[in-house]
C-alpha cells in the first residue's frame, strides 16, 4: 500500500458503543480501529457486530481509514466476526495476536479480497514479523504494546527500552515488505508530556503513526507525525538545489553544510508528498 496516506492518528472505538461510533465521524483522526476485541465485554460481541455494521452502512466517515478488529479465530466469535466484518465495507479486517501466516491465512479463506491487518502483541509474531509482512493480503501491522509487555514480562519505562527489539524488528519486517506500520498505544491519556515523547520516538523510529485510546490524544499524534514547516522547506530547498546541481551536471549539493543526494530527494519528495496528503484530508 502506499505510505502517502496519512496514518498519524489510528483511534481505538468500541464496536459496541453507538454514541462513540457517531463521535467518531467528526474527530480529526486519520484512521479508525472498530473494535470487536478487548473493547467489547463477552455479553456485547454478537450485538456489538450488528452495531457496527449499521453504523458503517449509514456513513459520514470520510476519507478516515476504516479498519475492523475482529475476535481470534480461535474465539467463539471469531469466525461470525470475520463474516460479518468482510460484508461491511470496511478498509481492512485487523487480527488480533497473529503469530505466523498461517493465522492471516485462515482469516482470508473466510474475508476474500479485503486487506489484512495483523496485530504485533506476542513473542512468536514478533519473531516471525517477517514472515508475517510478506503476507499477500497483509498491508498494515500494529504493534500490540500492552499485550507484548505482558507476555514478555517487561516494565514499562520511559524510553521504552525493553520494547525496543520488538517494535524494531516489527518495524523493519514492515518496511521490507512495504507494509504501514503503527505505533502502540499510550495508555495515560491525561499525560500530555509523556505521550509527546513516546509519539516523537515511534516517529523518530520510522512507524507511520500510533494507535490512540482516547480522542484527547488525537492532536498530539497528528503534530508528532506530520511533517513541520521546516521540514517541508527544508525538502523544497533540498530538492532545488538538487535539481540546480544536475543541471550543471554534477550529482551532489549541499544545503544548510550538509551533503545533499539523489536518496535525500527520494526522502525530500516523500515528505512533500505526506504534507500535501495531510492538507488533502483536512480540506485545506
């Protein structure tokens, strides 16, 4: 898939929850997660199904990517979610806790052409993220930081080091294989400070965006994640030059003292590329 579309903010919404499903619509998010999984209580998930589908009949979504977290296929609702899920219009079905391709396998036979999400929250998904990226149906990855956290029996710090080998193989599976990528979730949705942080290192890492539990956590992600004004002028002076140092038939500028190559413009483009995506979606 192409890594244009913005994905800075992928906000978790319960399936079941139509008040949440309605707010939705008019929050400032570049993707949205419609959860059947961990939001929905086990007494919600046959209702919670019929709930969503009407909401994602009825609309108003805009251009925000739609993405459908079903139950495990080895739940009991697994199997009707994923029916139910392919027959919603949906961007992508997400699978929770996929530890090979044989996993995304299973969920295919049953979603036909919808693209695949894989969630990344468990030691052997982790260890096989290769694999799993090079999926025919896979075009996208989140990284399940609660769940892996859990199985790993690490701590949560600061700057994430006992994660760090996770997200960074997740992270290089994903771009090997031309997959999005997204960061976990942060789950003090009060603490401004310390998401900005953790936004800016998944970023600064190389994930398209995070995953948010919280519409107060919307703004943060989108900043962290969309190209500054200075780095859009840098690209555009970048790629100036660039082109004046070919023109003379010379293959290397510098801007700023720094060296400027033919893979700083590929980098350059990509990053006018995103901000013309996120104006696009805004409507600006």
């Amino acid at each position: 898939m192409s890594t244009a579309r913005p994905l800075r903010s992928v906000l978790y919404i319960p399936g079941s929850k139509p008040r949440a499903l309605d707010k939705a619509r008019s929050l400032p998010v570049d993707a949205i997660i419609f959860d059947l999984e961990d939001a929905v209580s086990v007494d919600e998930k046959a209702a919670a199904r019929k709930t969503l589908a009407e909401a994602l009949a009825a609309g108003g979504y805009g251009q925000r990517m739609k993405i459908v977290r079903i139950n495990g296929l080895d739940t009991e609702w697994g199997a009707d979610d994923a029916k139910a899920a392919a027959e919603m219009g949906a961007d992508a079905i997400l699978l929770p806790k996929v530890d090979s391709p044989a996993h995304l396998d299973a969920l295919a036979e049953r979603t036909g052409d919808t693209p695949l999400w894989a969630m990344m929250e468990t030691p052997l998904g982790v260890l096989n993220a290769a694999a799993i990226a090079a999926h025919p149906k896979l075009e996208g990855m989140v990284m399940g930081t609660n769940d892996l956290a859990k199985e790993l029996q690490s701590r949560g710090r600061p700057d994430r080091m006992p994660m760090l080998t996770s997200l960074g193989l997740c992270l290089l599976a994903a771009k090997a294989h031309g997959c999005a990528i997204i960061d976990g979730v942060y789950n003090a949705f009060k603490d401004e400070a310390g998401l900005t942080i953790e936004a800016e290192q998944g970023r600064d890492m190389g994930f398209d965006g995070k995953t948010l539990i919280h519409p107060a956590q919307v703004d943060i992600a989108n900043a962290a994640f969309s190209p500054s004004e200075a780095d859009v002028e840098l690209a555009r002076r970048q790629i100036a030059a660039f082109e004046e140092t070919e023109a003379k038939g010379q293959g290397v500028a510098v801007v700023d003292g720094r060296i400027v190559e033919n893979l700083h413009i590929v980098t350059a483009r990509e990053t006018l590329a995103k901000a013309e995506a996120i104006n696009a979606m805004s409507g600006s």
